[in-house]
C-alpha cells in the first residue's frame, strides 16, 4: 500500500459498512485547523481515495472528524462528531484509520 493516510468505518450496530458518513480531514499544526479533504465513505464504508494522497503526505499532526450522529439520525445518538487526532511520524509509511461505531459507542486503531 502506498503512503498516505486513509480510513474507513464500520457501523458495528448493524455490523456491516457505514455508506455516506461524511469525514473531514484537518493540520492541526495550524491555528486553527486547516481542512485539507472532505469526503463521503462509499458503499464499502471506505472513501474512494485516500484522504491524504501519497504525493501530499507529509510529517506532522492530523485529526480526521466522523460525523456520526448525521450517519445514525436518532434521538440518542451519544457521539456527534468524532474527533481522532494522531501523528504521521513517517511520510512514506501508509497510515490506515478505522472508525468501529454505534450510536452509543466507538473505537479506532491503526490499521494496515
């Protein structure tokens, strides 16, 4: 997998893709945030590219924003936008960024 950094989300109430969640990629090493990519998951809960293309990947701070109360549209939703904040330490490595989420909960990792 090339460099760059991409995601993707799984809906683990229902237990299968999270289609049409809207993400948002920022710098954060700017004040305020830069917003660099904005983006809908497909029917595979993946983007169709990656968020952060290779050739624009670069050492420094990010935060990718799950909209996740938009995505379940229910009354009570515990979790409105999901803020996941981390660092590329290395520009040539692939940095992979799952969301696991329910309307009650969630999770995220490094991914390959």
């Amino acid at each position: 997998m090339a460099a760059g950094i991409t995601t993707h989300v799984l809906d683990v109430a229902l237990g299968q893709p999270a289609a049409g969640m809207q993400i948002e990629l920022f710098d954060v090493a700017t004040q305020p945030p830069t917003l660099l990519a904005r983006t809908r998951t497909n029917r595979d809960g993946r983007t169709d590219s990656p968020i952060l293309p290779a050739a624009q990947a670069r050492a420094g701070d990010f935060e990718l924003r799950f909209w996740v109360a938009d995505y379940f549209k229910t009354p009570d939703v515990f979790a409105d936008v999901v803020p996941v904040r981390f660092t590329l330490s290395d520009a040539a490595q692939h940095y992979h960024v799952p969301l696991l989420c329910s309307p009650w909960s969630f999770g995220t990792y490094r991914g390959s």
